[in-house]
C-alpha cells in the first residue's frame, strides 16, 4: 500500500504542474499497453502458482516463452504507434506509443522474476522493488514537468519505473532461466493459463475500454478529467484489492482441496475487504469535491462528478475479484473465463451509452453493471465451497448500511457549512473517522474487530484508542 501511496502523491504533484489534456494523452496509450501486458503475460504467472510442484524447467519454459512474445508485440506495438495516432487524431501519440512501448520489452523478462516472489509469499521483497521504483520514476517525472517537457515527463515516469523494476527483480531474486524449453511443461501450464489469459483478456479490455472510448468520442481533457478520477478511485479500491489478491491467492492455493478451511478463510477476506473498501469508497465520494479542489486546484473541478460515480461502481471491485479467485484456486479457469464473457458482453449497452449519452450516463450503467457482475460471481464461488450469496451478503450488509449512513452524514455537512474547502475537508474527514470508529466499535462489527486486532498487532499503544 505504501508504493500506491506514493505513486498517488506524485500523481497530485504531477497535477498541479501539468494540464488535464497532458494526462489524457498517455491515458489514450493506456489501453493498448495494458492489452500488450496481458498478452505478454498469457495468464502462465497464475498458472505457476497454482502448480505446486513447479520446477526451474517449467519457469525457465515460461521465461522464454514470455520473452519471445514480448519482442513480437512489441514489434506490433512499435508499427501500429502512427494508425493509433490516426485514430484519435492526435499525431504527437506516434513517438509516444513507440517511447512506451519499450515498456512491454522490459516487463516480458520480469513476470517469472514477480511469479517466484509472489508463489514464496516474498511481499516484502516485491515491496522494496516496487515502492523503490515508485520513487525513483515519480522524482523523475517532476524534475522534467518543472523544466516543462509536458507530456513526456508521463511518459519517463513509467518508462523509468519499469526499468528500476526489473534490474532490482533480476539482481534481488537470483534466478537465472535455464536454455531449456519444456513442450510438456508448456502444454501443461497454457491448458490452465489460456482461458486464464482470454478472460484476462477481456477484463483488461473492458477496464480500459472507458480511456479509448472517451479519448476517440470526447477529448484528451474529458480523458485527463476521468483518468484523474480514476486513480484517485483505484487508490482505496483496485490497489487494495491487488494487495489483497496477492496475498491470498497463494496462501489460499495452498488449502484449495479443503473446503471448510478455504471457505473459512474467504469468508474472513470478504468480511475485512468490504469492511474498509465500503468505508474509504462511500467516504471519498462524500469529500470528493473539497478533496478536488485541496489535493490538485481548481481546473480539475469538473473531475468531480467522474470521482463521485467512479466511487459507486469501484466499491464492488475487490468483491468481484475475491470470488473469482476462488475459481482461480479450484481449478475452474474455464468457468472464469465464460464469467467473464457474460459479463463483458452486458457492458456492450453501457459502452453505447457513453457515446450517445455521455460521459455521466456511462459511469452510472458501471454501476449497475458492477452489482450485476457481483451476483453472477458470487453465485458460481459460492456453490465450489459451500459460501452461498445470501450468506456473503449477510456478512456485508452491516458494513455498507453503516458506511452508508456515515458517508450521507459526512457530504451534508458540505451542504450546511459555507467555508473554504480545506477546512471543510479536514473537518469531514475527521467526523468520517470518528463516526467510523465510534460505531463499528458499538456495533461490534466482525470487519472491525478483525482490523482492530490487526492494527493493535503492529502497534499495541493504540489499543485504548480503538
């Protein structure tokens, strides 16, 4: 959390000193990176996790089946830079897409090097590379947006942080692959990883959809409003999820054939997640706008609404994610991947309605989609270990009804007090927390608990306070 936590304060440096369209420009690039990853990827990092009994062949086969890859797409990437441009009518995207496409090159040598990492539970390690990297980019892109290099002060940022990434990855993990490559090995892993890197996919596109279609339909400062938006959203929900994924897709892996322990300890992650994520979610949209405003100045006030919305829909996320890794660790890539094209194929009338209707209207069907989606999910996991959805939603309604009611109170007070918006912020914030506290602790609610005794774990001179 804490190299996100970083990378957020330097994206609102960043903010400050460069214009929305700027951020929009790498944002319409974002989509096909992120498509290029997970093609590099081919869904066999999972796979290897899953695979308990994975040896120096079956990375070394990954490795260089990964690297191959990476070098084709990028060849794509690097020839196709002048019709993206095209596309979006903005030719100062063709050396840009070509300058970022290195990117996808640096990362096909690094995703056996995070795989080792990730399946021996090593966060710590993946902690420092990451939050080392956060740093070193983030300083070099504000140092280039102060001299005024604009768009490619974006640019450097994630080329540098992909570079830092891989040199400590290669230096820190001392693995070397082997010139070996396994077609066993290989059959046996892209069986389980193929449905994997389609329903990844299709994920992928879906999440990045909303950049191109705004980019192509809109503008790149409509694009740097909603990307802005954006990650201040995925600051609590995605990175939250992502961590948690991390941890708990290995950890659980490891109990996949028992059922009463796997559900035991689902449950407890459902209950933890939501907990938190209701919180800080329904909380950031009731302080989105003097938040705005404080954080990042006045010309990013029409990000607002976008942020509002953007909260809505982003708090089921780490609800979808942990049911799905339930399948991931039963072994059904294949029910994954039909989930996933389900799902994406109901997002083709929210797609059509942002172009039609506008940006607004686009978020709001991401919302309803977003509580479609959690059923679909909820109900295929939960019947492979006995978890059905009236249970799970029993076991978070609390936490959102009381999230709910805190957050409402919270945004009223912007409606009844006429100050400046940094007072207004500080004190919202602190009757959020306060409220938060209060009642879950009155309430006894389980998230709370677990989160209470975790905190007074790491520092036991707060256990008078909470």
């Amino acid at each position: 959390m804490t190299t996100q936590l970083v990378q957020f304060i330097v994206g609102l440096v960043l903010a400050r000193i460069l214009s929305p369209s700027e951020f929009g420009l790498v944002g319409m690039i974002t989509v096909f990176l992120a498509v290029s990853q997970s093609l590099v990827d081919s869904g066999f990092g999972q796979a290897l996790i899953r695979k308990k009994d994975a040896d120096d062949l079956d990375y070394s086969t990954v490795f260089h089946f990964n690297f191959i890859t990476g070098i084709f797409i990028f060849l794509v990437f690097y020839f196709s830079a002048p019709a993206i441009a095209r596309f979006y009518n903005q030719p100062e995207l063709t050396d840009i897409a070509r300058v970022l496409g290195i990117i996808i090159l640096i990362n096909a040598t690094v995703v056996t090097q995070k795989t080792r990492l990730t399946k021996s539970v090593n966060f710590r390690q993946l902690m420092k590379v990451n939050l080392t990297a956060a740093v070193i980019s983030g300083v070099v892109a504000i140092v280039l947006a102060l001299k005024g290099f604009g768009v490619w002060s974006l640019v450097w940022r994630s080329l540098t942080g992909s570079a830092v990434q891989a040199l400590m990855l290669w230096f820190s993990n001392k693995w070397v692959p082997a010139l070996r490559f396994s077609r066993e090995s290989f059959r046996s892993l892209f069986s389980f990883g193929s449905r994997l890197l389609v329903s990844g996919l299709i994920d992928t596109v879906y999440r990045n959809i909303y950049l191109l279609i705004i980019g192509k339909f809109f503008s790149a400062t409509e694009l740097g409003y909603y990307t802005r938006a954006d990650q201040f959203s995925r600051l609590a929900s995605q990175n939250l999820t992502g961590t948690i994924q991390r941890v708990s897709y290995p950890v659980l892996s490891v109990v996949q054939d028992e059922d009463e322990r796997l559900k035991a300890g689902y449950r407890k992650l459902i209950i933890t997640t939501m907990f938190v994520t209701f919180f800080v979610m329904l909380g950031m949209a009731a302080v989105a706008r003097p938040m705005i405003l404080t954080l990042i100045g006045e010309k990013w006030l029409p990000s607002v609404p976008y942020l509002q919305l953007l909260c809505l829909s982003s708090m089921f996320f780490p609800l979808h994610v942990l049911n799905l890794n339930i399948l991931n660790v039963k072994g059904r890539s294949d029910l994954f991947l039909r989930l996933e094209i389900i799902k994406k194929a109901l997002a083709v009338p929210v797609i059509v309605a942002g172009v039609f209707l506008g940006i607004p209207a686009m978020l709001t069907g991401m919302i309803v989609l977003s509580i479609v989606s959690y059923f679909i999910n909820s109900y295929h996991s939960g019947r492979l270990i006995n978890y059905p959805v009236h249970e799970q939603i029993s076991d978070i309604m609390p936490s959102l009804l009381l999230a709910l009611a805190i957050s409402g109170s919270v945004y009223s007070l912007s409606l009844l007090l006429d100050i400046h918006h940094t007072l207004l912020l500080l004190i919202q914030t602190g009757v959020l927390l306060a409220l938060w506290v209060v009642l879950s602790k009155g309430l006894k609610l389980k998230g709370y608990i677990e989160i209470r005794n975790i905190i007074i774990e790491k520092v036991p001179q707060l256990k008078h306070i909470l």
